[in-house]
C-alpha cells in the first residue's frame, strides 16, 4: 500500500534514509562522490562503520580529516600520477595497438572503437551502455569493441557512483573483460602481492557495476577475470596477467548490501550529531566522529582519508589493532596492550587460554635470554 488511511503518504524508507544522511553531511554541502577506489578500500575493511557511514552520506572525509587536526597523507604523489597517466598512454596509442596484442587481436582494423562521449556522467553512462549493448551484437557477428575510459554507474545506499574504469573490451561471443592499467612492475611475471590485490579489488568494482548493466543486456556475460596490465621487468614495455576477481567480488557485494542498511549505523547515532564542517567546531565533529564505532588497521592509512585520526584515538586507547589485523587475531579475547603485558607477566588471564599461555611462554624465553646475554658480558 502507498498510503494509509488518513494519514497520507508513507514516505519511502530510501526517501527517508537520503534526507537522515543529508542532516549528518550538512544541508549546504553537496554529496562527496564515490570512486571506486572508495568502494574497494570499503571491501578491504568491511567491519569500519565510521567509513561506510560517512562513505553513505557522501562526507568529504579530506575535509573532515583537516577540522579534526588530522590531516590526510592519503592519496597519490603526483610523480606516481603522472608517470601512471604516461604508461595508461602508451598502452592505449595508436588505437590501443599494444592493449589489443595482449588480448591477442591481429587484426586491430576490424577493433570498433566507439565514441563515449556524452554531457555529465550521467549522460555518459547511458551512452556506454548503448555502446555495450551495441558491442555485444557486433561481438555475435565475431567483432571485437573497445571502450576507453567508459562511465558505469551503479547504486551505493540508494544514490548513483560513477565509475570509470581505464579500458572494457567486448570479445566474440559478447563477452564483457575489465581492463585495469597500472604503473607498478611486473618482474619475471609476478607483482607486488599487496598491489595486485588493490588493484583486483577496485576492478571487481567495475565488473559488479558492469553485471548490473548486462542485466538487461541481451546476449551479454561478463567475465569474472580482469586483464591487469603493468610495465614488464624494469622496461616500460606493458605486459598482461590474468587476474581472477570472483572472491574480491563476492566480498564488494556484501559490502555494497551492508552500506544499503546504513541507516542502521544512522539511527544509532545520539541526537544532533553532523560532520558538517562547515557548521560543526573541532570539539564538536571530534565527538560525532567517536560516536561511530571504527576497525582501524595499519592498512588504512594507505586508503582512508581519517587513518591518522583513528590511528592515534587507536594508539591512546591501547587498542591491540594498531599493531595489525594478524596481531589482533593471534591475541583472542586481548583487546588491550595493557592486558596484553598483564597476561605475558602472570598477572592476568586465564592460563588455559592458548593466546595467554603463548604470551608467558615468550615472556619466560625473554627473561631466559636476557639472563644468558647479562651472564656473558
């Protein structure tokens, strides 16, 4: 039913959550857009609900960051943007010529090439997805289409994310395959473990926001591997490896579904909290911030704007996940260093706990060795 009787419409729960996450912004200050790299740091630490909170409501977390007295040191330096926009050119020259020998086109005169360009970035994404649907019939027919710099959109807590991934290619078949360019090495065929796997997870953003759009896409599939292309060896000649995607993707689903129920986190929240830096002291956006529960990791500070912050609210507080998520899983039930020390002298926990027994094990070795190495001076 759209309304009840006699007391008017009843307004949409994503009505109702969209004006709730406009109060906690601010009502002067527009949404912060959502990238993919935004959604795939979501991905990597899905138990922070300080970040899907603020994510979901579109806080410009750079801004927040600053009026806390934390300033961000997250982001890319500008020689590393610079030199990864010269490598994202050689890959794609002469009609993406290299691009297409590491998909294993010859022929690049028959690659259809279409034109995405279109007004604002809604206009776009609807002109890529008029190109794909396009390139899926020409891919029955045997053709192959590429899409430079295509805009896919795809829904984060009821509003529309933009997303522009480097490069989609449409095989035969009308097969859809994520192309994702990076600048770091790749030497004798393998790359940096932890950069491979950002870069896989912020391509699985796309290939989510690509599956939305094969939905209604006859005759489309899209493929749950993306080719990442990297400098070979310590040349800047690009080479391709293979990446599955299909666990980050899984993990990027569950995450986007969490952050559709933010308005759980919302109505947990006192009355009267805003991130609104424009309205908001420091002592008053300090509170509302710590009134959201956080997950902190060393691992944030490459991919949160309010690393720092919560690194030094973790560090004052004791908090044993400052030192990593596998020290935090070694420990068990020791949520502070302070019970983490107690435990190693014998002065608390439990000594059938195997985390406490491990504790005054390596405490016991220590005094062992600190004895032998005062005994040979």
């Amino acid at each position: 039913m759209s309304e009840s009787l006699g007391s008017g419409p009843v307004p949409r729960p994503q009505t109702t959550l969209r004006h709730r996450l406009a109060e906690l912004r601010g009502p002067a200050s527009a949404p912060h857009p959502l990238d993919a790299r935004a959604l795939a740091a979501l991905a990597a630490n899905p138990g922070c609900r300080r970040r899907a909170l603020l994510d979901g409501a579109g806080v410009d977390k750079a801004a927040l960051a600053s009026a806390l007295g934390a300033p961000s040191g997250f982001g890319q330096s500008q020689f590393a943007f610079m030199r990864g926009h010269a490598f994202e050119a050689k890959v794609k020259a002469d009609g993406g010529a290299e691009l297409l020998r590491l998909l294993g086109v010859d022929d690049r005169e028959d690659v259809r090439v279409p034109d995405l360009t279109a007004a604002g970035p809604q206009g776009r994404a609807a002109r890529t997805a008029l190109a794909l649907r396009e390139a899926t019939e020409a891919g029955a027919e045997g053709a192959w289409t590429l899409l430079d710099h295509p805009m896919l959109a795809l829904e984060v807590a009821g509003s529309p994310a933009y997303l522009e991934p480097d490069a989609v290619v449409v095989g035969p078949g009308g097969r859809w395959t994520v192309v994702e360019i990076k600048s770091f090495p790749m030497i004798d065929g393998s790359a940096d473990a932890a950069k491979v796997g950002a870069a896989a997870r912020q391509a699985a953003v796309y290939v989510l926001a690509l599956e939305r759009t094969a939905r209604v896409t006859e005759g489309a599939s899209v493929a749950h591997s993306v080719l990442l292309v990297c400098p070979k060896d310590f040349t800047n000649q690009p080479t391709g490896s293979v990446v599955d995607v299909r666990k980050q993707l899984s993990v990027t689903r569950r995450q986007l579904a969490r952050l559709t129920r933010v308005e759980d986190i919302a109505a947990a929240l006192p009355e009267g909290v805003s991130f609104d830096v424009a309205a908001c002291s420091a002592e008053e956006l300090t509170a509302a911030v710590e009134a959201v529960p956080h997950a902190y990791a060393p691992e944030c500070l490459a991919a949160c704007e309010l690393a720092f912050h919560c690194r030094d609210r973790a560090r004052a507080a004791g908090a044993v996940e400052a030192l990593g998520r596998s020290v935090r899983g070694e420990l068990g039930g020791l949520t502070t260093v302070g019970a983490v020390l107690a435990a190693a002298r014998g002065e608390a926990g439990d000594p059938d706990d195997p985390a406490v027994a491990a504790l005054r094990r390596a405490a016991a070795l220590r005094a062992e060795s600190l004895e032998e190495a005062a005994a040979c001076r």
